[in-house]
C-alpha cells in the first residue's frame, strides 16, 4: 500500500533556487502534496517573488495549488534583497512574461494558520526565504505550533561561515528577529544551513543532465541552475552554484539524505558585525529541550539523481 503523499506548505522568495524547489515539489505529486505556496520580499521585491511563485506553479501544470502573497519586509528591519545573485527579476534568464495565474486574496500568515488547523498534525512547513511569514503566523494565532509535524529551514551557518556577512546566511540575516522567534517556538526545526548546501553544488555535469531531458520543467531548471553556476563562477566559485533551497525539497522527501545532530540553534539579533548568526549548540549537556536539528552533510548524489529523475518526469 502506497503510503499518503506528505502534505507540505512553501514559504519562499524566488529566486532561481527556490524556483528550482518548486519545479521539484511539483513534479512528485505522489510523494508531496503542496496544500499551498506562500511567497514573501526577499531575494527580490514581494510582487516579484509572488507572480516567481505563481509562475513556476504554472510552469509545473498545477494551477490548482494556491499562492497567497506574504510579508513585504521583514518585522523590523529594512528590506535587503539579493538581486546580483537571482537577476533583476529574480528568476535568472527565465521569461518572466508569462501568465502566472491568480493570487490568492488571503494573506499568507492567515492561509498558513487555517492550513495548519485544518490539517492538523500533518503539515510541514517548508521555508525557504526570510522567516517572517512563519513568525507573523505564529504571533497571529500561537496555537499552531504543536500542530505542526515539522519545520523545515533553508538557513543558517556553523562551520562554513556566512553567505552575506562573515558569519550569517541570507535568510537568517535578512530577518533575523523572524528567524529567533521561529527557533524559540517548540515545535521541531530541521534547520539546512550552508555547511550542507554548500557540498550540493549544480556543477556542469549535473546543469548538462538536467538540461539534456526534453520537458519543459528540465528546461526552466537547466535555465536556472546555468544562471546560478554563471553568477558563481564571476565569485570565484568552479563547481556550479550550491543548490540551497532545494535541500529542502530534499528533506521533506527523505530525511536520509542528510546526516543530522541534535542542536539548540540561536540567532544573534543584536548589533550589526553578528547580526543574523546562527549559534549551532551541539553538546548534549547544552541543548535542553530543544526540538532542534542541524543538517551536517548532504548526499549531494542522492540529491541530483532525485532531482534529476524529477525533472525528466512527463
Ligand atoms: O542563503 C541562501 C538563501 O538565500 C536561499 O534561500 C536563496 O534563495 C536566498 O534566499
Ligand atoms: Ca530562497
């Protein structure tokens, strides 16, 4: 008996990683059921990383699963966005002309409270961008946290460093008081940061694959891992782009593609030089009760041999 597909919620910013995330998501329909997409500011401006959204669930033929437009700006802070890394309309080379279908009217805080009521006890929430929208769910009704199976984090840093400052990811850092208050409520956090995306990297081997299946998602991830490897390359970096968001997709399908630790994981939200830093707990002695886990390797093969069976998908 094949078992349920599991039901998961996107929040995200795309973006070509998180474009990238949604083909994927989209294409296992038998394995994940998206109950819905929440976009929010991030890499780009909300109304950019909204119709981004709308567009790749087009892209992917499923006009059917909602996308509600989040958060503008993170709870405090001014926006910082990433143009340089995802292009001006944040989906790399992609045409971003299409139709994208419709927004949902609800805000997304509001959509990611009754979806987890309805659900309950079976939904997993997939971030992939700034954690505001989770952190304004939360604050709009508290008692979705023990209702939730999972949260799954694209974020953070611990032993590779930062990607925007020395010691902060982007997601964290964009907002770093969203991603606090994410972390202090109860409920499990998988938490992927760089030390395990960064070791998943689209080289060209991997991009020519993908880009050699004949469907339309292949193509659109192609497009998009070739902007990423491009970009990377004018860093300095020789192995293709690190797949970020992605991993989470990963996650949410087998967990066993990834070696965890038990963590307790805090955000500096104070000052500037530190601001957004993740503080990796590990030591047993240390970590309390916290529900925390940190992703420390990928199976960065495992990966790409399920994307790309993704991709290639009718
Ligand atoms: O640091 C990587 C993260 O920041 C990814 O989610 C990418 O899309 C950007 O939002
Ligand atoms: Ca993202």
């Amino acid at each position: 008996m094949r078992p349920e597909p599991r039901k998961i919620l996107i929040d995200c910013d795309p973006g070509v990683d998180d474009g990238v995330a949604l083909l994927w998501a989209l294409a296992e329909p038998e394995a994940l059921e998206v109950v819905a997409i929440t976009a929010l500011g991030g890499n780009v401006p909300l109304a950019k990383t909204t119709r981004n959204a709308a567009l790749m669930r087009m892209l992917a033929g499923r006009s059917g699963v909602p996308v509600h437009r989040g958060a503008a700006r993170p709870l405090v802070r001014a926006a910082v966005q990433a143009e340089e890394f995802h292009g001006p309309e944040g989906l790399g080379d992609l045409d971003t002309g299409g139709d994208p279908g419709p927004i949902a009217p609800e805000p997304a805080a509001q959509a990611i409270c009754r979806l987890v009521r309805a659900s309950a006890g079976t939904l997993t929430l997939v971030a992939m961008g700034p954690l505001t929208n989770l952190a304004e769910a939360v604050r709009l009704d508290p008692g979705i946290v023990p209702l939730v199976r999972e949260v799954i984090v694209m974020g953070g840093a611990r032993s590779e460093g930062g990607n925007i400052t020395a010691s902060a990811e982007y997601n964290i850092y964009a907002d770093p008081e969203a991603a606090a208050e994410v972390l202090a409520a109860t409920w499990p956090v998988s938490l992927i940061g760089l030390d395990a995306t960064h070791t998943v990297r689209s080289d060209e081997a991997r991009t020519a694959a993908i880009a050699a299946l004949p469907t339309a998602r292949a193509q659109a991830m192609a497009s998009l891992l070739a902007f990423t490897n491009r970009i990377e390359r004018e860093h300095g970096a020789v192995d293709g782009g690190p797949l970020h968001d992605p991993c989470t997709i990963a996650c949410a399908l087998d967990e066993r593609l990834f070696q965890w630790a038990p963590a307790d994981i805090q955000v500096e939200t104070q000052g500037e030089l530190a601001r957004g830093h993740t503080a990796v707990e590990m030591r047993p002695s240390r970590i309390g009760h916290s529900r925390h886990r940190w992703a420390v390797t990928a199976d960065a093969p495992a990966i790409f041999a399920r994307l790309t069976a993704a991709a290639g998908r009718p």
